[in-house]
C-alpha cells in the first residue's frame, strides 16, 4: 500500500509502507539533507509535522544523537530522517538552523 509523503512545502511522493526515507529521498532528491546515514551527524533533523506513529520507532543511535543535541527524544517532534521507515501518511519539515534554540522555527 502507497502513501503520501510531503517534505517541505514543494515535495511530494507516494511510497510503499516500510520505505527507508533515506533511500527516498536520494531516489527522488526530496530538500533533505544527508551526511553520515547513520545517526551519528544530526545533519538530516526533521520536525514532524503531522504522522508521527506512522513512523518507525526511534533506534538507539537516533536517541543519542538527539539528545546530545540538546533536543527531548521522547517527543517524537524531532526525528533524523536517516533512521526513519515511512509506515503510514507523514509531513515533515525540514530542521534548517540547529544553532537556534527554537529548531523548528525556520524550517521551510
């Protein structure tokens, strides 16, 4: 089953459920960007605008790096792309300046 992954105000896809959003982003150049692939950066931060459970469950690496960050993991708001599995209907803004207190103010 296909759905509906929006990034940003300009893009748009259907994907299968279980899509690495990793993978779908380099497959459709998606305004996501990308560093290390493995949770270990932070360069691919997102705010999830809308679908957070229909997304994969954080992995460890994610916990991490978020919180070494400075962000609260366990709001589910704040997500590295890298480590996502689309499973459902999801929007997600990138995060554009990590500098700010407020990381999702600025996003596109």
């Amino acid at each position: 089953m296909a759905h509906r992954l929006e990034i940003g105000d300009q893009f748009s896809v259907e994907v299968s459920a279980g899509a690495h959003l990793l993978d779908v982003c380099e497959e459709h150049d998606a305004p996501v960007p990308f560093d290390c692939r493995g949770g270990a950066c932070g360069t691919c931060l997102v705010q999830v605008v809308t679908g957070s459970s229909n997304l994969s469950p954080i992995t460890d690496n994610e916990e991490i790096m978020l919180e070494e960050l400075g962000l609260d993991s366990r709001s589910g708001e704040l997500r590295l792309a890298c480590q996502l599995q689309v499973l459902g209907p999801v929007r997600l803004r990138p995060v554009v300046d990590r500098s700010d207190p407020d990381p999702t103010r600025g996003a596109p």
